[in-house]
C-alpha cells in the first residue's frame, strides 16, 4: 500500500476491517469478489482471465 492511499484510508472514517468487508463480498451477477470488479463495475476475472458471466454492474448478495 503507498503512503498515499493508507493516509486517506486512515483519514476516513472507514476502518480496515470494513474495507476487507466491504471487498470481499461477491456479486450475484459473476459470483465474483467485489475487489475484481473495476471501477465501471465490469468483472475482470481472476488469475488476468476475462469474466464471462456478461456481468457489467456490481450486485451485492
């Protein structure tokens, strides 16, 4: 993590845990940890292999 990114993390009001939390949850679309979708909310797939679900938009289960 650069400097940077754990500065603003430590400036929120959001601890660790919950950003843990809050990536590890999976869609419902992909079946896919939020982490690997991008900022577009397209599933990116894992181990650099592209999502074939058609997900294009992040649902939380």
């Amino acid at each position: 993590m650069t400097k940077e990114t754990e500065s603003k993390i430590n400036n929120s009001d959001i601890s660790l845990s919950e950003l843990i939390f809050h990536f590890r949850e999976k869609c419902k679309i992909c079946a896919h940890h939020r982490i690997m979708h991008n900022e577009l909310g397209v599933c990116e797939g894992v181990m650099n292999k592209p999502c074939t679900s058609g997900c294009d938009g992040f649902e939380a289960e």
